[in-house]
C-alpha cells in the first residue's frame, strides 16, 4: 500500500477545499472592510474598522497563497502529483 492515493486524497478533499473556504471567508471579510470604509466616511472609528478589516484580510490571504504554495511545493518534491481533479480510484 502506497502513501502518494492517500495523500492525493487528503490534498483533493480537505487541503485544497478549506483553503479555497478560508480564502473566500477572507475575500467577505475584506468587502465588509470595504463596505465600513466607504458606509463610514464621515465617522473616523468606522474608517479605522474598516481599514483594519482591510488589512487583515488581505494579510490573511497572502497566507493562505503562500501555505498552498508550499503544499504544491512539497508536494512536487516527493513526487505526489497536484493534479487532484477528478479524482482516479
């Protein structure tokens, strides 16, 4: 029995779906900071929410590129292919 089927699996069901989950989380986040931004104009305490939704979202989407980088990364120096759609039995 061999790891790479078991690892192409974990990558295709869990790594790569709570990845794209956690970017698109991040993506409404940075929207809503945008929405407190421009709703809030006259307020300076909504801008600075705003502003830090902002700057929070877009750290954690940079993360989240850079961890699936590494993922495709490691992935590659073992040899495990990234090609995980669709998925062979």
């Amino acid at each position: 029995m061999s790891i790479v089927p078991f690892l192409n699996k974990i990558n295709a069901l869990i790594l790569n779906p709570l990845l794209a989950l956690m970017f698109f989380v991040a993506f409404l986040i940075f929207i809503w900071g945008i929405v407190l931004f421009v709703a809030g104009a006259a307020e300076d305490k909504k801008r600075e929410e705003g502003k830090k939704a902002m700057m929070y979202s877009l750290i954690g989407m940079f993360i989240m590129i850079a961890v699936y980088g590494i993922i495709r990364f490691v992935l590659n120096t073992f040899g495990i292919s990234t090609d995980v759609y669709p998925l062979k039995p």
